[in-house]
C-alpha cells in the first residue's frame, strides 16, 4: 500500500466548547477546548483550531520544526484561540506558524490575534514571540498541503465561521465545531445544502453537537447544534463516521456516553449503518481509505 491509501490519522488534543472545564466529571472525554491534527502517512500534521488543547501539542511537535506548521482557525471566538499564546512553536526562533483564518475585513484575523497577545491581556505580545508568523484567508478553492487537500467551508456561527474537509490518503473528513442547524435559527436552506453537500461521503464527519434536544431551547441562535441534529446530517451526507464535538463545559462524561447511545439507536432505527462516537482527549482514530468505512480507534 502506497502512502497516498493509507488513510489519515485524527488526534483529539481539545474537545470542550465555550471554557475549559478539567475535572473528575470530565476526565475521559477531556476538559480542554478545540484542537485536532490531522495527519497523511509520515506528513507533518495540519493543525485545527488553538483551543487550549494545543499547549500540549506544541512538545509533541518537536524541535527544531522542519516544515512550516498549518494552523487552520475555524474562527477568533475565545474557546477557539486562547491556547494559542501558549504554543511553544510560536515562540522558536526559525519556526514559521501559517495561520489560516477568517479576514474579512482585511487585517481583521492579525489584529485579533495581536490582540489576544497585547500587554494588557498577556506579557509576551506577538511580534516578540520568535516565529514567523504569517496570516492567510480560509482556502475555499481548495489547497493542497503535502499529500492533503485542504477547502474551508462556510457553516452558520454568530460573528461567522467556517468548517474545514480534508481530503487525502484515499480518504476525505469534514471538521465543523460550531454550526447551527436547527429550526427557524438554523442556516438558510442554500447554506445548509452547501454543508451538506461538502460532508458527503466523507468517512468521518466531526460535528458540533453542544446541547441536547431538551435544552437547546434555551440557547436558539447561540450558533451550535443538537446531537440529533448532527446525526441528521450525518445520515443526509452518508458519512461513515459521526464524532460528537464540542462538547458543552457542563456535560459530564456519563452524559456523553448517553448522547452517542440515544444517536446510535436513533442511526439503527433508520437502518444505517453509520457509527456515532464522540470526541477524546488524546484519542486518535485511524481513518481508513474507504470512504465511508468506520475509523479504527487508538490512542497516538
């Protein structure tokens, strides 16, 4: 088997929503907030979201860095950058950190992020960090990084947002942290067909599934999504694999297991053979090049 079939590795190193949240109730599915890597044989891995869940992953990465490191933000909401000051690369002489981000209007994703790192906030500001960093617009025309193809894409969020499918190694999966896709709040029907149509027949699909059906009354237009909601969609687009994301900072890890349960028996009602898990810290899951084939799952 060449490299290019054997599929993709996806790490979980955050995978709570809105605030940290560690904790005895929290400790298998973790407490820290988004960040994924996604890895193509021996590649260096791309990097989704600098939740606090990127601290770790910085060591991980090595040093001295031998590539330049794709970082690919689904957009600026606090959950979504706040480990990024604490990112060891960025702080590397030599280092050169890409970051991919919503910049509209132009300068927008610089200023917010120099922001985060103003004195006020944080000791180190940006440009005395040591990397170079250098800012890019989400790719919608997709862009191939090594052996991944990369296209962002955009999903109904306050304040904008997007998702992101990566396609290599004979495989293809979609990252969508934050969406909402409910009801009369939920995305224009032009908008939720475009989602749509960008998960289908990925073999992993990794979505927003915040609250529960009992809940989310309470929160319609906050921008985040049900897990039966998720799971619609998942069955819409035929993808191989549902990971809940996301998780909600008061969701207890027996919660959870209730969550993929109620979706798994919901997913056999209708005679799928679609898989529901939900997301790990530092879980890994090994995607094969079958589109449509469920992950093995591992730690990395």
């Amino acid at each position: 088997m060449t490299d290019a079939e054997r599929g993709m590795r996806v790490r979980f190193w955050g995978t709570r929503g809105s605030v940290p949240s560690p904790g005895p109730a929290t400790v298998r599915y973790g407490g820290n907030t988004p960040c994924i890597t996604v890895r193509i044989a021996d590649e260096p891995p791309l990097v989704f979201d600098a939740g606090t869940g990127i601290r770790a992953l910085g060591p991980a990465l090595g040093d001295p860095p031998h590539a330049p490191i794709d970082l690919f933000l689904t957009h600026t909401h606090w959950d979504h950058i706040q480990g990024l000051p604490f990112f060891t690369p960025l702080y590397r002489e030599g280092a050169h950190l890409r970051i991919w981000g919503a910049n509209d209007p132009p300068g927008t994703l610089e200023r917010t992020l120099r922001t985060l790192m103003s004195p006020a906030v944080f000791p180190v500001p940006l440009e005395s960090a040591g990397a170079e960093v250098e800012f890019r617009t989400p790719p919608f025309d997709e862009v191939a990084i090594g052996g991944a193809a990369v296209r962002a894409l955009p999903v109904h969020h306050p304040g904008g947002a997007v998702g992101y499918r990566i396609s290599g190694g004979g495989t293809a999966i979609v990252y969508v942290p934050d969406n909402e896709l409910r009801g009369s709040d939920g995305p224009p029907a032009a908008l939720r067909e475009t989602i749509r149509d960008a998960c289908r027949g990925a073999a992993l699909l990794i979505h927003d599934s915040t609250y529960t059906a009992e809940e989310s009354g309470d929160f319609r237009g906050w921008g985040h999504s049900t897990a039966d909601e998720a799971l619609e969609l998942a069955l819409e687009a035929d993808v191989g694999t549902l990971v809940l994301f996301h998780h909600a900072p008061q969701r207890a890890d027996p919660d959870v297991d209730a969550m993929v349960a109620r979706c798994a028996v919901h997913a056999a009602a209708r005679g799928s053979g679609l898989r529901v898990v939900a997301a790990a810290e530092g879980e890994e899951l090994l995607v094969g090049p079958v589109m449509g084939s469920g992950p093995a799952r591992g730690m990395g």
